[in-house]
C-alpha cells in the first residue's frame, strides 16, 4: 500500500527539483491570520499575472476564514478554481497559468486557480487581406481573442468548438469550429484524425498545419485557405466549411476549399455583384497572363516569329537588334532580377523596401535596357507580369504563380508553343488528382458543377446564393428559401 | 458476373458525353476531308452523314449488349464464348488498344515535324509524351476523364476560327449533289471510320459509369456532336479548296487556319496545333488506360505496374516509326481494324450475345 504513495510522492520531487532550477518558479509560505492555517502557493511567476494573485486572491486566503482547502474555491472571487488530487495536473496547470494552493498538512489535495497573464496586441486591421470596404479587425495570437471574434459573430449554440492539444513540446493548442447541423460530418472528421496523427515536437504558427494536413505535400498549390479576416473565417463557417485556430498563430484555416476560392478575395462579397464578377475575371486574366506572357515571349521569338503579324515584328525586332542574348536569357535575366526585388523587399523594413523597389524597378530596369542587355518590350511584358501576379488576393496562391512561370520558360525553350500547352496539360492534370480535405480542387470547373459556377469564376448576387455549394455535401443544402427569393412582383402590383 | 467499382472512382452519366466525344474527336479530324474526298469527292459530306447513321446504330449495339451482362468487353466474351477464348480476345484488344495510342502519338509528332520543328527528335517528345500520359492515368479514370473534359471546352474556341475562312469560300464547289455513285460515298464513308473510331472504349469503361442507363443519351449526343462537327468542317474544307487542290493537301485542316489573320496574331496553324497537344492527350491516356484496363480483367495485374510498361512498348514503337509511309501506313491499319471491328464485328457479337442469352435463359428454364 505504501509504495504508490511514495512513488508519486517522489514524482513530485522530482518535478520540485526540475521547476526549482527555473527563476521563474515560486513556492511561497503564508499563514491565514484568523484561522493560523498555513498554507502554500505554487506557480510560474512569467505565466501569471501578479495583480490577480496580490488584488483576487491573496487577501481573500490571508483574511477568510481558512480552514481546508475545500474552502480556497469559495473565498476566492475567481471562477476557474479546480480541486484535485492527481499530482500529475500540477505540470499541466503550472504552465497554464494557473496558482496550486496547498494546505500544510494536507498536501496530498490540490487546489488550483486561474491567474493567467494576459499578454499580446490588441485586435488591429488586416494588413495582408486589407480590403476598402467591411470590417476591419484581424485575427491576433491569442486564441481566446480569435474564438471571442468567431464566436460574438454567431452566437447560436450549433456553433461547436474542439479543442486539441498538438506538439509534445510546444503543447499548442488548436481549437477546431464548424456548425453542428450544417457541416458535412466527414469532412470535421478528416480534420480532426489529421490534427490527431500529427506527430511533431513543436509548432508555432498554422502554416505548419496547413503543410502537415495537406493532402499531397508535394504540390505547390496551397490546398488550405488561410486568413486573418474573421469575417471570412465565420462566413466559411456558415457556409459549412471547418475552420481551424491554432494558438499564437493570427491566421486561422479554413478547409476544404477550391482553387477558384484562393482567387477570390473577400471584398467580392461587399461589392455589388456586377462589380465583383468583373473584379474577378480580371483577376483571373490577370493570372493567366502573368504565367504566360514571358514563356510566349520566350516561344514567339525564338521559334515562330512567323506568328507576329509584319508591323509588329518590325517593332519587336528593332527593340531586340543590339541585344547579344537569346530571348530565354534575357527572359530569364529580368525575371530573376525582378524575383530578387521582391525577395529584398519583402525581408527590409517597409520603409527602406519601398527605396528597393524604386531602385531596382526604375534604375535596374532602364539601366539595362540602355547598356543593350534587355529588350524595352521585355522589360514592359515582365513588369506588367509582376504587377498582375499581385492581384492574386491569397498570398500563398502568389507565390505559388511566382514559381509556375519558371517550369512554363522552360517548356518554351524547349518546344515553343507546343512546350507551353505541354506544360499547361502536366498543371492541369496535377491540378485534377489534388484534392483539399478529400474534395476536388478543381471544383465547380471539374467535376463541372453548374450549380456552384454562381460564385467560381464570376459571383452572382445573393438571391442567386442560395444553396451551399455541392461539393462541401453540407447536411443542410439550403441556405434560405429559394421560391421566396425568386418570387418577383409583376409590373405595377 | 458484375464489376464492382468504388462508388467514389466512378464518374457522373454526363461525363460519358465527353469520354465518348474525345475518343472519336482527335487526330483524325486534322486530315479526314482529304480520305473521304478521294472517292466520294464533294458529295463526302453525304458519307459523313452516313457514317453518323451507323455509329449510332452500332452505339445502341454496345449499349444493349453491356446491358445485357451487366459488366465490360471481357464479361461478354466470358458470356458468349467462355474464358480462354474471352482471353484470346482480350490480347488482341490489349493490342488494339496500344496501336491507337502509337498513332495518336506518332501522327501528332509527324505533324509538329512537317509544320513546326523539322528536327524534334521523335524518341524525346514522345517520351515527355507518354510521360504525361502516365501521369494523368495515375490519377485513375476520373483523371482522365477530367482531361477529356478539358481537352474539349478549351479548345473549343478553334471552331469559330474555321469561319475565318467564309470569306474565301465558294459553296458551288458542293454542286451538284450526288454526282458520285453510291459506291463511291459508301467508300467514302469506310474511310470516314478512322475518325469517328473510339467510342467503342465504352467496351471497357462502362463499370465505370455511375447509373448507366442515364449515360445512353449523353453517349448518343457525343456521337452526334462529333458527326456534326465533322460536317461542318467537311463543308467549310470542301467550299474553301477545289478539289484537286484538297488532294494535295496531307492536313487540309491546318491549311485552313493559314488564312487566319489578326492583329497580333498570323499563321494561326502554330497555336491551333500547340492546342492540338491538350486534345490529343486524354485521347491517348484513354486508349492507353484501356489497354492497361484489359490486361487488370484479364490477368489481375495491378495498373500502376502495367501502365509504364504499356507506356514504354508506345515509346520503343514509336521510335521505330520514321517516315511519313509507315505512318500512313500504321493509321491505315488501325482505320482498317477499327471498321471492321466496330461494323462488323460489334453487331455480330451483339447477336451471339443475345442468342447465348436465350440458350442460358432456357437451360435455367429447363
């Protein structure tokens, strides 16, 4: 009987011993000045918050009437207080912040309180998704906040929050969300079984996740929305989408999603519905012409100049008469330097960026033109190119079109034209086996689905939303009632 | 005896549509109006019509027979003829199917030779070719639908191109009508079969299909989409050359876009055949999937295995391909089989399957 009592008696030590070695960590002595009962407390002096314990809790222990420990919940104003005897909490509390009462004498019971210090920046406005109109609040590294701003904007008790602990060391904490009655159970399932077999030591931010998740690792497509709008976060959610918040991460995730969605931003929503289709196609022209452009570039002039009608080609090739360099080096020269800016950019404070691109952008750019390293009309088609990757609302999504452009150069060299459409087809096919959370990537275009072409390509007006879309299988198809949507008045009623 | 197929491997009835239009709708269409001129001359467009007539008919055909066993091509041998004939059989659709891939393949490499790069080494584009090939079969049958279905809506805008070439047109050159004999269209219509070839791979992807019985029309209207996108541009082909000068063209398809002219764009025949490369990809990975598929019934061996083999045989037999005859040659051959087998043969196995149905029926019965 003896030796369990003794063996947790000495894991406790043997913790004492570890934490004692901390600077941080506390054990102080008081006594109750009414009922002499003498008592400890034990916690991390960098997790609490000092206030709490000196204003909430200390007079209260020193000046109540003390007598167990079953007596601390009640004379302290704190409603998280827990009362235990299983000394393998006392880890686990400490570094959530929370304080271990021990009455002497007694110091098999255990009572703990919450004193947690609160530390992080206040809620500030979307930098990376900014939009001109709606809501202007981010996602910041605490979770609480996070779920307080998911949870304020649907406040119905479907709204279900799970929460998980993932890393051995790190211990974050990563809370999934979705609506019980609307979100396709498969799919909360999916995530939670991957968030579960995650094996890792430590994570730090969701963009572990979102590439520890992924269904195809090895794809340079992001198969995982993430965002710091809340907004978008609570509309994906009603939509019936999983979303996930990781602890100390301001970028929550929203899956499954589609390759259309991470070429819509948020601010489609706000605008009208004409608007917004038109936003949206430029986009994508936008997109298409940034891969495409400096590989045709590429093709035209070192295959088929035939293709370019007279009077262009003259143009073309006065531009391209001093220039020592195939077109694939000259593309490449220009397409590395302009790589390079934006790398220097995004690594320098803002404001020595901004410098950094007025130099290279202007200096390099007609510096190389005039020393006859580069054709002007190269010079322009790149530029533009890297101005139209910038409209790609999702950031991840931009990158990934950065790097598209390189394989597509290549083909070009390579095969011309042909070499284009080749590489175009090895994309195209990558992107019909992805899948996001078990779903078709390439959704509504294929499998093609007309019903959910209403907000793919263009976004059609809400009257016109009123189902969710196909591929989520949400248990509750309908979003409002489509007859009472459509029902029109006749003229002059 | 049925297949079962995992309900999330199947495809939707209307996809039929574009499986079935792919693999009719490839190389062919690039030169037919030349071969069914020869004989028929300009009333060819009556042949192509006729032509439309008997797929259709020999559509039903499969439709009935597949309905009959309720499985692929292999259950029906195994139902009219027994097992090791049904393997025989087999193997030689194996066969069939890897020689339609090596003409795609070949056909569009000689294209890219004559029109584009006179010295592309045929060995290394095949092999990046078939590579791609293997890839989107990897990705199994919806892969490869998906590519069908993308190998048709993109380029779908080159037919509105075609009209670029009304204004140049002279529609007399189709009168008088019918002053060929009916011998002469029927020959036309032979020659037809080349391009309308490949909706029997219906043969062997029907398990595929989720709900059959839906997918019957979409497979007609594929049929009669190519029928009609085939006249069209027999018609525009036979108004626009004289016929003696349709003789000397080898792709009449592509002299047509030369006259293409735009701003930015001439000599359209570049891109129209870099376009070219997204149609004749699912149309190979189709074939090739199928082939593949043939040998998994008949033998039991898995696919990720037999595709880059089946893939490498396309490649060594499309090396040893080097001249415009063999070409010629090789398409002939596989237009020959092709006719036979989808006039010929289809219908007489329909019958026999529907005899060994009520040979079956009375043996229960008795």
């Amino acid at each position: 009987m003896k030796i369990p009592f003794k063996k947790k008696n000495t894991e406790k030590e043997a913790l004492v011993k570890v934490l004692s070695k901390s600077n941080d960590y506390r054990h102080l002595h008081f006594t109750n000045e009414k009922t002499k009962v003498e008592f400890y407390l034990t916690f991390i002096a960098s997790l609490t918050d000092e206030k709490i314990i000196h204003k909430e809790a200390l007079p209260y222990l020193l000046h109540g009437e003390l007598y167990h420990l079953d007596d601390v919940p009640e004379l302290i104003p704190i409603a998280e207080t827990e009362i235990s005897t299983n000394a393998k909490d006392i880890e686990n509390k400490l570094f959530n912040g929370n304080v271990l009462v021990q009455v002497v004498g007694n110091e098999e019971q255990l009572c703990f309180f919450s004193a947690q210090r609160e530390v992080g920046r206040n809620i500030g406005i979307p930098e990376v998704e900014f939009s001109v109109i709606g809501p202007k609040e981010a996602f910041v590294e605490s979770m609480k906040q996070n779920l307080n701003l998911v949870r304020k904007k649907i406040p119905v008790k479907e709204l279900i929050i799970e929460e998980l602990t993932i890393g051995k060391v790190s211990k974050t904490k990563v809370a999934i969300i979705y609506l019980e009655e609307i979100t396709n159970q498969e799919n909360v399932n999916t995530v939670r079984q991957r968030l579960q077999d995650i094996d890792i030591d430590g994570i730090t931010d969701s963009s572990f996740i979102v590439q520890i998740i992924s269904d195809n690792q090895n794809s340079p497509f992001p198969q995982i929305l993430d965002t710091e709008r809340p907004d978008r976060v609570t509309a994906g959610i009603i939509e019936g989408k999983v979303a996930i918040i990781v602890d100390g991460s301001p970028h929550a995730l929203i899956g499954p999603t589609t390759l259309v969605e991470l070429f819509s931003s948020f601010e489609d929503y706000f605008l009208n519905w004409i608007v917004s289709s038109f936003f949206r196609l430029i986009r994508l022209f936008a997109v298409t012409f940034s891969i495409l452009v400096t590989p045709i570039y590429v093709a035209t002039l070192s295959y088929h100049y035939e293709l370019i009608p007279r009077d262009l080609l003259s143009a073309l090739v006065a531009s391209r008469r001093a220039i020592p360099f195939p077109p694939i080096l000259e593309a490449l020269f220009l397409e590395l330097t302009i790589e390079l800016l934006r790398e220097a950019g995004a690594r320098l404070p803002t404001k020595v960026g901004q410098t950094i691109g007025i130099v290279g952008g202007i200096v390099i750019g007609t510096a190389s033109v005039e020393a006859g390293l580069t054709s002007n009309v190269l010079l322009i088609i790149i530029a533009l190119a890297a101005l139209a990757s910038f409209t790609t609302p999702v950031y991840r999504m931009g990158n990934t079109i950065r790097l598209l452009r390189f394989p597509f150069l290549l083909f070009a060299e390579l095969w011309g034209l042909v070499g284009i459409v080749l590489s175009f087809c090895i994309m195209l096919t990558h992107l019909i086996r992805l899948t996001s959370l078990g779903r078709p990537y390439l959704e509504p275009l294929y499998p093609p689905r007309g019903q959910d072409m209403k907000d793919a390509l263009v976004r059609l007006s809400f009257k016109n939303q009123a189902k969710r879309p196909v591929f989520l299988r949400s248990k509750q198809p309908a979003r409002l009632n489509e007859r009472d949507a459509k029902q029109k008045q006749d003229i002059d009623e | 005896m049925s297949i079962s197929i995992p309900e999330n491997k199947k495809i939707s009835p209307f996809l039929v549509f574009f499986v079935v239009q792919k693999m009719q709708f490839g190389i062919g269409i690039l030169g037919f109006q030349r071969i069914i001129a020869k004989n028929a001359g300009h009333d060819a467009w009556i042949s192509i019509i006729l032509v439309g007539i008997g797929v259709h008919i020999v559509l039903w055909a499969l439709f009935k027979m597949l309905e009959t066993v309720n499985g692929d091509m292999i259950s029906i041998h195994t139902f009219v003829f027994g097992k090791i004939v049904s393997k025989i059989f087999g193997i030689f659709f194996i066969l069939y199917y890897l020689l339609l891939t090596v003409t795609v393949i070949r056909t569009y490499v000689e294209i890219i030779q004559v029109w584009m790069f006179t010295d592309l080494a045929t060995f290394w584009f095949s092999l990046v070719l078939l590579s791609v090939v293997v890839y989107i079969i990897f990705g199994g049958f919806r892969t490869v639908t998906g590519m069908a279905f993308f190998g048709i809506v993109l380029p779908f805008y080159v037919f509105a191109l075609f009209l670029f070439t009304l204004p140049y047109a002279e529609f007399n050159n189709l009168l008088p009508i019918l002053d060929h004999s009916i011998s002469d269209i029927l020959l036309g219509s032979k020659n037809m079969s080349l391009t309308v070839l490949g909706f029997e791979s219906l043969l062997i992807f029907y398990p595929f299909i989720k709900d059959p019985k839906k997918s019957k029309k979409w497979a007609h209207l594929a049929v009669f989409s190519t029928t009609m996108i085939c006249l069209y541009l027999a018609i525009l082909t036979f108004a626009y050359f004289p016929e003696n000068q349709l003789q000397k063209n080898i792709w009449p398809t592509l002299t047509m876009w030369k006259i293409i002219m735009m701003p930015f764009v001439e000599r359209f025949e570049y891109i129209g055949i870099a376009n070219w490369c997204l149609i004749i990809l699912p149309n190979a990975s189709i074939a090739l999937w199928c082939s593949s598929r043939i040998v998994k019934r008949l033998f039991s061996i898995k696919q990720r295995t037999t595709v880059p083999i089946l893939a490498i045989i396309c490649l060594i037999a499309t090396s040893f391909l080097f001249t415009r005859k063999q070409v010629n040659l090789l398409s002939d051959m596989v237009g020959q089989v092709g006719f036979y087998l989808n006039f010929i043969y289809f219908p007489l196995l329909l019958v026999a399957t529907l005899i060994a149905k009520k040979v079956k029926k009375n043996e229960v019965g008795s």
